[in-house]
C-alpha cells in the first residue's frame, strides 16, 4: 500500500541523488522544487513542448 510522505517537503540534490527532506531544514535556495499553484492561483505557465522536454533529462 502506498502512503504520502507528511509535513510540508523540500528537494534537494546531494551527492548526485534526490534527497526529500523538511521544507524548513534546507535553504529556498536549495529547494528544487518551485511553486505551480498557490491560492488557486496558477504561477507559472508551460507549453507541452517545454513539459516533454523537461521529463526526459
């Protein structure tokens, strides 16, 4: 059975693998991961071209 990670999560790369780890315990900076929707609010935008693009590196 699968189970969500809980708490609010950061990502970060580390030595070469993808370590998830509290938001709060790593830099923005550091942060991998960016914001799509905030409020319902939709922040960034993508064309499906840039989306393939992006999944196949």
């Amino acid at each position: 059975m699968k189970a969500s990670k809980r708490g609010r999560l950061g990502l970060r790369l580390s030595q070469g693998e993808y370590q998830t780890v509290p938001r709060e315990s790593i830099s923005p900076e550091e942060n991998i991961l960016q914001p799509v929707f905030r409020n319902g609010k939709l922040l960034r935008k993508w064309d499906f071209s840039g989306l393939i693009e992006r999944s196949e590196w």
